[in-house]
C-alpha cells in the first residue's frame, strides 16, 4: 500500500479536523521566532524564480505561474510543495523577487487551501509546513500590511489546532516526528499558544523513547531518515532554550543516542551511506545536526549502528549492510541489500548502491531495491530478499536473515558476515568477508556460497539438476558513481577507475567467473531522471556445494598533491 503521508492525500478525519480547527482563536503574533534553521540551497531558489519548479524528481518549467496553478506531475511533487521545504531555498536566494515569491504563493495557499481543503492537510505535511513559516516568518510577515499578517497568524493557529487533534495519524518514524515539532514550534512560537506546549512535549519524548533503540537506530534501518529525525530534535531543543524552558531528558538522550550512529554512517565524503530509500542527505544538513548535537569521541577501524558496520583506513571508508531487512511497517521500503556495501576514497564515492527509486515511479522503485541494484553477490533472478504484491505495493515478505557475523578490529579492520536469502530456495548460503587495508589502499574481498547441511545441499542437488547440471547462475556487482572513468584493462581481467580527484583504483579477481563492465544506473534525488552509469559484473555458474570467489579493489594512483579536490557537484542537477 502506498502510505497516505506520500501522496499527500487528506483523509476524511484529516478534512473534518482541519475544519474544526477553525474554530480556533487566531494568535495576533509571535511570542519568539526561531531562527530560520532549515538551510536551503541559493542555486535552487535562482531556479525557482525563473520558474524551474523541481520537487520530488519532477521538473515544472512554469515562469509566472501560481504554484498552486500548476497540475502535480506526480503525488510526490504535490506534497512536497505542500510541505513548504521550497522555502528554504528562496529565503537562501533572499532578494526582493525571491522574498515576494514566497509571500505570494503563501497568500495564494492560504486562499485556496486555508479553510482545511486541498492535500496538504495531513500531520507531517502540516508540520513541516508549520516549521517552515515560523522558521522564515520574518521572510513572509515584516512590513506586510495588516489584513496579510492577520492572515498567516489565523491559518498557522489553525494549522496547530488540527495538528493538536491529528498528530497520532501519522506514521510512527519521521512522519509523527514532523507532526509533533511542528505542533511544538506553534505553542512556543504563538501568543497565546503555549498551552500547546505540555502535551506536544510528552508525546516527542513517547517517540523518542519507543522509536529511537537503546543505540540510537530507527526500525526503518534508513540514514537519511535518521538525519532528518536528529535534525528536528535539535531544533526543537533550540526552541525550547531560547524560550528558556527545560529540555526533557527524553530529547536530549534521544539526540546523544543517534549522534553518534550517525558518525558511523557518514562516509569519507561526508554523505551518508545509501541504504533503505535513504540519499546522501541534504547538502549542509549532517553537518549543521551534528554540530547541534555536541562534539563526539574518535571512530575506531571498525564500528557498527542500526545493522551497518563501517570500516575506515587512511581517506577510505567502507560501509556495509550487515543486518536482517527491517520488518514491520518498514517492510514498504525495506531493500534487499543484505550483505552489499559502498565505498568511498576520500571526496570521492567509488562503489555505490544505485539508490532509491521512489520520485522516479513504481517500477524504478521496485527496481532500485532489488539485491542487483546494490554492491553485492546476487544469484540471477533472485534477490536476497523477495517482494510480495500486496495490495499492489512491493512488501518485503521473505526476508533474508543474518546467521553470522563476525568484526575483527585492527588497521582497516575486517568483517565476515553470512545470510540465508537463498537457502530455503537453492540451499546455498551466501557469505563474504571484506577487508580493509590501514592505509586504505586496498580492499580485498572474498563472496561465497556453499551448501552446509544436508537438507541444504539435497535442495541444492535439486535445483542443479533442473539446470541440466549447467550450475546456478550468480554475479557481484559492483555498481560505480556516475563520475567514475572505467574501462577494461589487462586484456579484460581487471578494471581500471579513475575518479575526478585523479585517483586511479584497480579491480581484480582471482580468475574464477567472467568479468565485464555493464551498464547501470544511479537514482538520485532530486534528479528529473536516473543518471547512467557503469557497474562491474563478475559472474559464474555454482556448480559445487561450495564456490568461491575472491576480488581486490586497490588504489594505484592518488590524487595528485598539487591538486586540492574541493569541487562539489551540481547543487541542483536538472
């Protein structure tokens, strides 16, 4: 099932909340106004002037036109322009035409969709739209004539009665997250709201206490998710200090527990790992959370958080998805990427899972949580973990399970991690083992899959037999980030990479299996389309109860001393 939150479609509770809310006293202005803390990005609000309209994926080329005037390409691009988080990047841009943008399109939502109709009424859309005007309210408010003023102050009181009566609608994880710091920054901010305040207090500290573990992870096992909640934690701390009231110990613990998780799947580049729908995170956004949350300890060679081990050497780091699928609700948007990892070499992502393919539709979405959309050895046809069709969504239903794994620190650091995605179906378990070289220079791997007991090994005689004895066929991917220049070296038996550092790696095996250099793709948010790419394939036939490949990923050239790599990418990609 598509989650409601999504699309942006108000339920009937939503509506018939949102039209009770307006029985609400409207505020007439703001007790204190938190700083405007959501960064956006200067370069997208240039493109939103000129009438580049880009939300969720999706490009609206539409200079002049009213926001609300323009027809959503797709339920993504609605709701993120019902969120507000577009704002952020105009109050970046800051001119006079940027400024008057943002109050038009405000004033035109307020006339269209004020009353409580339209899409954007639903708890996490209205709290990141709440966090959004009180954050930039001196952006849309100061020096505007009464009745305009009046108008925002009566729809943001109105916005915070229905978050008071429908935040538990929302989904537990970020979405209630939003909802509820949304609902805290309207009694904090509002005259004569604060008693908004006590009940939106304890209800984010249920959920920090219910949702975030003991070690700071999520049940969705998503960094960028994880980011995001650190980042409304923080800032509802902030407004809570600056109103001069006491923090609960259930926020601040919260914030101390996913820090430094956050630490551990940060990579080289300083962009999160790309794991279960989660992107890199926004540009700015890791380091402005975790600078809110305090300093923290060193990272040794080898750590683990929420189900990831991270190894580091020299500028490298290697993370790697070393826990079962998440389950529950999370299975909607759970990826079978057991056992794949990413790499990174200094600025520079070297191996990359190809992403989430959510803006881009159902079938990219499908497609991008595939075990052959990650680094990681697949069997062909099969991924690790399979996806029914429930209620016409993929839901994660047969799950693979980690049956060991084993850290062992040191320079580099190694790991050995074993599953059963395949077991029931071909009675192969499938293991590698990743190390890391101190410097960083080299990463040696080794992927296996043997049949272990022996009612394993009579389902794997039975599924060779069907083959006609040709054996099962696999292949490790090695997907590669859109900047990397690969080619076929070595008389096709190593692969050359040289990234835009300078940096040159070199990838070998040991001779068993093919080797090619094949296509493939990298989703990236905010992207109008899928970038192309290239991935290496090493591939074989398993035709003995245990086969085994090994491969090295080793660095040949470094980045030239004379050359200091801080060029960034594209900000805004269209």
């Amino acid at each position: 099932m598509r989650d409601r939150t999504a699309t942006g479609r108000s339920s009937l509770p939503d509506r018939l909340a949102a039209w009770a809310a307006g029985r609400t006293v409207p505020a007439t202005g703001l007790v204190s106004q938190p700083d405007p803390r959501s960064i956006g990005l200067y370069a997208r609000g240039k493109q939103l002037l000129a009438g580049n309209i880009l939300l969720a994926g999706f490009l609206a080329e539409a200079p002049g036109t009213d926001l609300w005037d323009i027809p959503p390409p797709d339920p993504a691009f609605g709701a993120e322009a019902q969120g507000f988080s577009w704002m952020d990047d105009l109050a970046a841009l800051g001119t006079p035409a940027a400024r008057t943008l943002a109050r038009d399109w405000t004033s035109s939502w307020i006339d269209r969709y004020g009353a409580g109709t339209g899409p954007g009424w639903t708890p996490d859309l209205a709290g990141r739209r709440v966090i959004r005007w009180i954050h930039h309210a001196i952006f849309l408010v100061q020096g505007r004539e009464k009745p305009a003023s009046d108008a925002y102050y009566q729809s943001l009181s109105r916005q915070a009665a229905y978050l008071a009566r429908r935040w538990k609608a929302a989904r537990p994880g970020l979405p209630r997250f939003e909802a509820l710091t949304g609902l805290l920054y309207a009694g904090l901010s509002l005259i004569g709201k604060d008693d908004l305040v006590p009940p939106a207090l304890a209800a984010l500290s249920r959920e920090c206490t219910t949702q975030i573990d003991v070690e700071g992870a999520l049940p969705t096992r998503n960094p960028e998710e994880l980011l995001e909640v650190l980042t409304l934690l923080t800032w509802a701390v902030r407004a809570l200090a600056e109103t001069e009231r006491p923090v609960p110990e259930a926020l601040s613990d919260a914030i101390t527990r996913i820090a430094p998780s956050l630490r551990i799947l940060r990579h080289a580049d300083g962009g999160l790992a790309r794991f279960h729908g989660g992107g890199k995170g926004m540009e700015g956004r890791l380091d402005q959370a975790l600078a809110a949350a305090g300093p923290g300890g060193p990272i040794g060679h080898v750590a683990s958080a929420m189900g990831f081990v991270r190894l580091t050497g020299g500028r490298t780091s290697v993370i790697l998805d070393a826990a079962d699928p998440p389950g529950g609700a999370a299975r909607a948007t759970a990826h079978a990427s057991t056992g794949a990892f990413e790499l990174t070499s200094g600025r520079r992502p070297l191996v990359v899972s190809c992403g989430s393919g959510l803006p881009f539709g159902p079938e990219w979405r499908l497609a991008g949580r595939a075990t052959q959309s990650h680094s990681a050895l697949c069997l062909t046809g099969f991924s690790s973990s399979r996806f029914g069709r429930h209620a016409g969504a993929g839901i994660l239903d047969d799950a693979a399970r980690v049956t060991a794994l084993r850290l062992a620190p040191g320079e580099g650091g190694t790991v050995h991690l074993a599953h059963d995605g395949w077991t029931a179906t071909h009675g192969l378990t499938a293991t590698r083992e990743l190390h890391l070289s101190g410097d960083g220079r080299r990463l040696g791997g080794t992927d296996a899959l043997a049949a272990l007991s022996f009612a394993d090994r009579k389902r794997f005689g039975i599924v060779l037999d069907r083959s006609h004895l040709e054996g099962i066929a696999f292949a490790i991917r090695f997907h590669l980030h859109p900047d990397v220049d690969a080619t076929l070296d070595m008389g096709g038996t190593a692969v050359s990479m040289q990234l835009r550092s300078g940096e040159i790696w070199v990838f070998r095996h040991d001779g068993i299996g093919k080797l090619s250099l094949d296509p493939s793709f990298y989703l990236e948010k905010g992207r109008i389309n899928p970038r192309p790419t290239l991935q290496i394939v090493l591939s074989g036939l398993a035709r003995d109860i245990e086969t085994r490949i090994g491969w090295t990923l080793a660095k040949a050239q470094d980045t030239p001393l004379a050359i200091r790599d801080l060029d960034r990418d594209d900000p805004v990609p269209l």
